[in-house]
C-alpha cells in the first residue's frame, strides 16, 4: 500500500505483516542500502507476526524515490514521526514498539531523542551502527540516554560498523539500555559457517529476543 505522509514528502510504500490476536505493532525500518523488500526485513517481519505482533515495514522517502544515498536525516526523522502517526491512528489498541535495521535504527532514535512519544513502548536495534567501518567512535550515541524507553541492542559481536567493546561501554551508561552480543556475526547477521548457523536460524533468534523484549515490556 502506499501512504501520502506530506506535500514536501511525498508517498512511501507500506506494508503489514498481520497476526491473529497481536498483542503488540512493531514498526520495522530498514538499513541505509536496502529497502523494506530485503530478505533480512522480510524474513523478521514475517518471524514477528508469527510471534504475535502486527509488523509494518515501510520505505524512507529517498529509497521509494530509487536514490542511494539517505540525504538529510530530517527527512528520515519526520517520516519516522507520520509513520507513527498513521499506525496509532490505525491501532490505538495496541502497544507501538519502533525497530530498524542499522540506519533505519538510529533515525528512529533520533526522534525519541527529540520527543518523547507517548504511544511508543520501546525501541530495537538490529545492528546499531555506531560508527563508520575502522573509525572507532561513540559519538553516534551521544543522543542515546534521552530517551525515555527500554532500548535493546542486537549486535554482533563481529560487527565492523560498530565495536562491540565501545558498544558495551554505550549501553552500560544507559538507564533502559540492553545489549545482547550475537556471537560471530557481523553487521548483517552473517556468522562464520563453523557455527553452524542458517540465515533462516539467525532470523528467527533475533526474532524470538526481540519478542522476549517486547512482551516485557508491554504497557
């Protein structure tokens, strides 16, 4: 389906993942070099609604619009916020839990850092990309300790986009902060094959933590 979010905007495609008695939506976005079509954001979403949860996955405006590059963040912020909007609109019923990918991630955190929102129950992080590859630095998460929700952070322990060490130090100075390691993966949830670790089993692990969190954390 395709949602008109504003005239400087545009429209973005928008899609649900629906489960039979959800208990909770989940708001899925993606990383800043693939759209919600990836297989890693498909293969969550459909994870998480056989889990119990409405799962929305949606495009920012530049990757409906066929550009590589994410632009300015504001944009991406502002159409995390009419996302939001339209899905409590739609399911005020239900506890709102916001995710993404990497990028997709950290432009949801930057608007709960700016605003607190009050249908929002928290806040996961599959891959928090917390610095550029070889460029070792936290200041990407200097915003992180303004936000007012549980926040859970799914990072591999092999992740070259975010040192794991650094990312222990980030969370541990977190109030609501959760850091799981995923052994040997790297910032796509690839794992060595002496693992002995499917794609299809690292979804569904990441699928089944994040679920854990959630219902935790239901208000």
């Amino acid at each position: 389906m395709e949602l008109q979010l504003n005239e400087s905007l545009g429209k973005i495609s928008l899609e649900v993942d629906e489960a039979r008695s959800p208990i909770a939506v989940i708001i899925l976005a993606h990383g800043a070099g693939a759209g919600m079509h990836h297989p890693f954001m498909v293969g969550i979403s459909n994870a998480l609604a056989n889990s119990g949860f409405h799962v929305v996955r949606f495009n920012f405006p530049y990757m409906e619009q066929g550009r590589k590059s994410p632009g300015s963040p504001k944009k991406n912020i502002e159409t995390w916020a009419l996302v939001i909007e339209h899905i409590h609109h739609n399911h005020p019923e239900l506890p709102i839990f916001i995710s993404g990918k990497s990028y997709g991630g950290r432009m949801a955190s930057h608007l709960l850092a700016e605003e607190a929102i009050e249908s929002i129950n928290g806040i996961i992080y599959f891959g928090f990309p917390l610095h550029a590859p070889g460029r070792d630095s936290k200041e990407r998460a200097e915003h992180l300790d303004r936000l007012q929700v549980p926040q859970l952070f799914l990072q591999g322990t092999n992740d070259k986009l975010a040192n794991i060490d650094l990312m222990k130090e980030v969370v541990s100075g977190l109030d609501r902060g959760t850091l799981v390691e995923i052994e040997g993966a790297d910032h796509s949830f690839n794992v060595p094959k002496k693992l002995g670790i499917s794609k299809s089993q690292m979804i569904q692990q990441l699928s089944d933590l994040a679920a854990d969190f959630i219902k935790k954390n239901i208000q």
